[in-house]
C-alpha cells in the first residue's frame, strides 16, 4: 500500500512540476517570441495583454489567443556556419554558372510519350481478349 502511494505522489509530484513550468513559460511571453498553439497554429507573439495574446501568423493576419493555448516556444533555427565550405562554394559559384539550357541538355533523355486519350494505348488485358467495357 505504501509502494501505490509512493509512486501516486511521485506521478502528481510530476505532473505538478510540468504544470508550473508551463505555466511560467506562459507568463513569461513578450511580443517577437515564435509560439505553437495547442491546436498547431504557428505565430510571433505581438501584443501581451493579461490573459489575451496577440499572434501574427503570416504578415498582417492577427489572431488574439487565450494564454493557456499557447503550447510551446519555438526557437528559429540556427544554421551551422563552416569556413571551409563557404569558401569552396563561394569558389565553385564563380567559376561555373549553370544556365537552364544546361540543366535541359543534362536531363534524362528518355522522354515518356503520353498519349491525348486512352484510345491510343495498347490493351491492358494479358489473355489477349478484348475488353468488353
């Protein structure tokens, strides 16, 4: 019995813990933070108001959430920057420029016919019957 009540206390010890962490993740929002809502939607943060937060989605669409939907912070991503093959790029860029006709002439050469209508495909059927349909 007293094995069930420990591992009952440690579980909503957790969850507790999970809770307040987000919920001072939520307090803690200022406007230019990138957010997910629970239902997915992506946005910046805009405007804070007590319980009411402001997302810009895409330029100029403005949605106004409840603090408790907005599940997580997303951070924008980091490129890694490498020396070494900037500069061979960079090099590469300025030796060759590939044109479009170039990129056509390199393309697969087999070409696939596609015909205007059905009428011009061969039969599908393999017992050589025609089809009655």
């Amino acid at each position: 019995m007293a094995i069930a009540l420990g591992a009952l206390w440690l579980m909503s010890s957790r969850t507790r813990k999970q809770q307040k962490m987000a919920q001072e993740f939520r307090n803690n929002l200022v406007p230019g933070d990138e957010v997910m809502t629970a239902s997915g939607l992506l946005g910046t943060v805009v405007a804070v108001e007590d319980d009411v937060i402001t997302l810009e989605s895409s330029p100029g669409a403005h949605t106004r959430w409840i603090r408790a939907a907005i599940a997580k912070k997303i951070e924008p991503p980091v490129e890694e920057i490498d020396d070494e093959t900037d500069e061979v790029d960079e090099l590469a860029d300025e030796d060759t420029v590939v044109t479009d006709a170039d990129r056509i002439s390199r393309a697969n050469d087999d070409v696939i016919d596609v015909p205007d209508d059905l009428s011009t495909l061969p039969p599908v059927r393999k017992d050589g019957e025609p089809d009655t349909k």
